[in-house]
C-alpha cells in the first residue's frame, strides 16, 4: 500500500526459472516467477512467508535446499499491530527456515532471535565449514551489527 513491492529476492531453481519474493506491508511476502533467466516475471501473489514490511534473504544451501531467513510473523497476527507505524509490524523474532520443494513449503523453523523488542533486519550468508555466517542489523537506528555462526547440523534438525 504505502511501499510498493520492493527489496527483493531472488533463487534460480533446479529447472532453470528464477523465483523472486519482496516485501509488502501486507504481512506476506509476494512472489513471482521468471521463464526466462529473470529478464522478465509472471503475475506477483502471495506466498507463504508471513513478516512485517521488511527483506526476507533466501539462499540456496550447499545440499540444494533452499534457506529463508527473515521474521516470521505466522499465527502472530499481533505483531504487525506493534513498533512505529511506518514499519507496519515488528522485525522481530529472527527466524531460519528450509525448503525441500524450490521454497513452495518452510520446513525446521528455528527462532534465532526471540526478543520481540529486537530489530533484526538485512540478512547477509556466508558459507563456512560445517555452517553458516549469518550477519545482520539488531538495532532499530540499523547502528548495532552482530555475526551469528549457524551450524549445519542445528539448523538440519528437526
């Protein structure tokens, strides 16, 4: 409504069409698809990612499944209707997720970040030996920076 469809992400899918998701200040994350290597993207419409108007990061992991990271927002309508307005829902908690199906499902959530007071925003991934480097802003004035290892095996776990 106020923000459009904007900071997106985007995934080459094992059949060769690119997935894009960006955020709204609908609660959801809006998806498309690209037939032709992201040159152009068929209708945008909901997926299945809940959040506030803020990026989700999705990457795919060295076993072909894909990671969402961003601030799951599902069953917790509440949340949108807290922090200022202009961000329309809290940036909070910090969720990891996977997907096995080209991210159609979410599978093994894993809150990383509980505090509902926290603003956890702007995903960055590296790859690292039995895990990942998880870089992201937690504070609202995007001044307070943290880096999180995330094991392989803790985020596999169901």
């Amino acid at each position: 409504d106020h923000s459009g469809l904007i900071e997106p992400t985007l995934v080459q899918l094992k059949d060769g069409r690119v997935r894009m998701w960006a955020r709204t200040d609908r609660g959801i994350q809006w998806a498309a698809v690209s037939e032709d290597g992201g040159e152009t993207f068929g209708d945008f419409g909901p997926s299945p990612i809940f959040g506030p108007r803020g990026p989700a990061t999705i990457r795919r992991l060295p076993d072909g499944r894909l990671l969402l990271v961003w601030n799951d927002h599902e069953g917790h309508p509440e949340y949108m209707k807290r922090g200022p307005a202009w961000l329309v829902g809290i940036r909070a908690p910090l969720t990891l997720a996977i997907s096995k199906d080209e991210g159609r499902t979410w599978i093994n959530r894993k809150t990383l970040e509980t505090d509902l007071n926290g603003f956890f925003c702007y995903f960055s991934i590296l790859e690292q030996d039995d895990g990942l480097l998880l870089a992201y802003y937690n504070q609202p004035s995007l001044a307070g920076c943290c880096i999180t290892k995330v094991p392989f095996g803790w985020l596999y776990a169901e």
